[in-house]
C-alpha cells in the first residue's frame, strides 16, 4: 500500500511539472459569421450564423482547415477595443477569435470584404491579429511579436512595453518597426494604390523571456496583444488575386484543399491537449495501483 501511495505521489509532482506549460493555454475558437449587433454602451459585439474554423491532420500530411456549423444563431462577447465600434457597422462579414471558449470574449475581429464565402480578404483587424487565418487585402502579411516589461509580470505573462511589427509582401519585407504603445507603421510604396498600417495598442508578452522570472512559474493565460489593421485593396483587385493570396474552405467536407503555408493552425479539433493526455494516464495507473493494494 505505501509503495502504491508513493507511486501516486511521484505521479502527481511529474503530472504538475508537465502541466506547467499547457497552464498557460486558454482555448482560442476562431469563427466566421455577420456582425449583428454592436453595443458600445455595453462593449458589446454579436455575431450571427457563426462557423467555427478548425484543422484537421491528413493522412497525407496536408493540414486542412474549413469553417463548419456551429449549430446556434448568434455568439455575444466583449470587444477587444473600443475602435470596434468605429469599423465595424451591423451586416458586416467577419471572423473573430474569442478566449475561453465560443464567444464571452472577443481577442480579434477581422472585417472581411469580398464577393462571397472563400473569396474574401482582410481591411481591418482590432484586436490580437496573429489570431486571425484569413488573408490580407494585397497580398500584405505581417510578423507580429512583443517585448515585456519584466517589472510587470503576473504568472505567464508580462505587460509588453513594445512590439516588433514587420510589414511584408511580394516575398520581401517592405517595412519594419519597434513600437510602442499608440504608435503606427505603415506601407504605401506600391504603384497599385494599395496601402496598410498598423497601429500597436497594448499588449502582453511572455514572463518566460524574463531573466529575472523564476523558473516553472504557473497562472495566468498565453499572452494577448491589441491592434488596429486597416488595408486599402489595390485598385482593381480580381477574384483570382484574391483567391491567390490564400483561401479558407467554408464547408465542413474533408476533401477541401489544404491550406497554405502561413496559416495559423488552432488546436479546436484536435482530440487530446497535453492536459487531458496526462490526465489518462494519470487515471490509468491510479486505477492499477488501486488494484494492486
């Protein structure tokens, strides 16, 4: 019996150390629907006729990602900005990343425009825009990252002092800047009308970069930053140029193509996180232990 309880012990302290790093991931859901309603008394945005985007693994190696039925009419949750309520108008196409589940709390929402579902393309971001899979308009991506203020940490997370913003396209980088907090960078130097700038809000960074942040430090959440995309398409931008720049399937059939490199891949549909994995095997040797006494 003692051996057996010691057995368990020493299962619980490598379970926690093993969790350490799944604690600080909440469930991001990523969804596809139209603005319904928009509340700035409340901060309020409600999206109807959500799909939600989730990614499957191949047996051929190819990932792919569709947007399937979610089975409810509308999801409510908390804008990520105030400057939601300046971009976005009631009818509008978007696709919005919410933490914690459906809804409830709303970390990005992307204004799409566009003939139709796999055929739109990116204006606006506010909010956390690494969390959106759609493209650009332009053809435009960004490399988005942020630096912490080590005096300001909680848990997993710090408050970012500043983030490294990159501005990319046609296969170059066209501009790139460290920004702080309520300062732009933005890209005009196209012969095709197009434009984009970026605007850095606030954000968080991870304690883990931190020198002075001990190690195996649990709480907290995967960081969360705040900003405002605003893309001018090119002028004339055609349906091909647009499907060129990526599509995302909105039918749940697994035939659809795979996506392309670059797209964010989530982790809805995956059928076991790092947690639940550990907590099985947990069960089962508890129960094998519990057999043997």
């Amino acid at each position: 019996m003692k051996r057996s309880l010691s057995l368990i012990l020493i299962l619980i302290a490598l379970a926690c150390c093993i969790a350490i790093p799944a604690s600080a991931v909440i469930q991001e859901v990523t969804l596809r629907g139209t603005i319904s309603g928009l509340d700035s008394n409340g901060n309020s945005v409600t999206i109807a006729n959500p799909l939600q985007y989730g990614c499957v693994y191949a047996a051929s190696g190819s990932t792919i990602c569709t947007y399937d039925s979610m089975n409810m009419s509308s999801l409510s949750g908390t804008a990520p900005d105030p400057a939601a309520f300046l971009v976005l108008k009631t009818g509008d196409p978007v696709v919005a990343t919410s933490l914690g589940g459906a809804g409830k709390t709303w970390i990005a929402l992307a204004k799409l425009f566009g003939p139709g579902p796999g055929q739109e393309y990116v204006t606006d971001i506010v909010g956390d825009a690494t969390t959106i899979p759609a493209p650009l308009a332009g053809n435009y991506t960004l490399d988005l990252s942020t630096n912490p203020d080590c005096s300001a940490c909680t848990g997993t997370t710090c408050t970012a002092v500043s983030s490294n913003v990159a501005i990319r396209g046609d296969g170059r980088q066209l501009a790139a800047r460290t920004l702080k907090p309520g300062e732009a960078l933005g890209f005009s130097g196209r012969n095709d009308g197009s434009s984009i700038v970026v605007t850095f809000m606030k954000g968080q960074a991870l304690s883990s970069s931190c020198k002075n942040q001990p190690a195996g430090m649990v709480g907290g959440i995967q960081p969360v930053s705040d900003y405002i995309v605003h893309v001018v398409p090119p002028i004339g931008m055609t349906i091909d140029q647009i499907q060129a720049a990526r599509t995302v399937p909105t039918t749940a059939s697994l035939s659809a193509a795979p996506s392309a490199p670059g797209t964010p891949i989530p982790t809805q549909k995956s059928p076991l996180t790092p947690l639940m994995v550990i907590g099985a095997l947990f069960t089962v040797v508890l129960a094998l232990a519990v057999r043997r006494t």
